[in-house]
C-alpha cells in the first residue's frame, strides 16, 4: 500500500484545519496508508493550542503531528519545514 505524506499549513484558520483533518481521516478509514503534519505558521491567535486540543480530543491525532513554527515564513517554508521534519 502506498504510503502518503498530507502537509496542512494553518494561519489563523484552525477551524478549517480541522475540518480538513477530517476530511483527510475519512480518506484513512477508507484504508489509505497516510500521515499527516500539521503545520501552525506561528498564527498567534490561539490556534497552536485549539488544534492540539482537537488531535488530543480525536483518533486523528493518533497520526497526525502538530508542527508549530516561531514565525510565519510563508506557505512554501512552511510545506518545506514539514518536510525536513519528516526527514530526520
């Protein structure tokens, strides 16, 4: 089965994050092999937090990592600092 890498970068948005994590979920309990990061581009409204209290609360954070940035570097950096995070 192949395995799939899902970035979500937040800003500000993390409702909407959430609702995409479940999208996302639907897709894994439909037997898709994946994972997910999450990624908070230092948003500084709360965010961090409402999204670790969604993955602790939820099964999706079972494989889902929060990835909280200490400043917002944009959309690009923040898909790449996803990426170098699963490469170590």
């Amino acid at each position: 089965m192949t395995e799939i890498l899902v970035v979500i970068v937040n800003y500000r948005t993390a409702s909407l994050a959430e609702k995409c994590l479940q999208a996302v979920a639907r897709e894994r309990a439909a037997g898709t092999n994946l994972f997910a990061i999450l990624v908070d581009g230092s948003s500084g409204d709360g965010s961090a937090a409402q999204l670790r209290a969604f993955l602790a609360a939820s099964n999706i954070g079972d494989w889902t990592e929060l990835l909280t940035l200490d400043f917002n570097g944009g959309f690009g950096w923040a898909n790449n600092q996803a990426i170098l995070y699963c490469a170590h």
